[in-house]
C-alpha cells in the first residue's frame, strides 16, 4: 500500500508534459497550369471527425429506416395486374 501511495504522490510531483506538436498534412495539386498545396492540421481532422460522425450516423440510420419502410410497404402491396385475369 505505501508503495502505491509513493507512486501516486510521485506521479502529482512531475512536472507535466508538453504534448509534441503534430506535423500538419501536406497535400499538392497539380495540374499543366496551377499548382496548390494544402496544409492541414491534424487538430482540425480531429474537430471535423468530432462534428461529422454523429450527423453521418443519423443520416446513415435515416435513409436505412426510409428503404425499410419503403421495402415493407412494397412487399404488402399486391402487383398491379397479378391475379386480375381470369
């Protein structure tokens, strides 16, 4: 138990520590006449993820319960002409 106790109070004593600094994305386009480069930020990746995900999600899981209800409505709906000729 002391060791543990040490531990923890040692741990509170450290200094904390400076996250490095992630290298942006570097991306170029080019073609005959332009040439661009696009720098990217990798914390603007993670904010982009953080806010598309869910409302990817939900759109996602929308159009999936539209094409069920659309499926289940169409399998109960006889053919237009089925069992109309004698």
């Amino acid at each position: 138990m002391n060791q543990r106790k040490d531990n923890y109070r040692a741990a509170l004593r450290r200094e904390p520590v400076e996250p490095q600094p992630v290298a942006p994305r570097v991306t170029t386009l080019s073609n005959r006449y332009v040439r661009v480069t696009i720098e990217l930020d990798a914390d603007v990746q993670r904010r982009l993820d953080r806010w598309v995900t869910p409302a990817a999600t939900l759109v996602t899981g929308t159009a999936r319960t539209a094409l069920d209800v659309v499926a289940a409505l169409t399998d109960r709906v006889p053919p237009s002409g089925a069992g109309s000729r004698t």
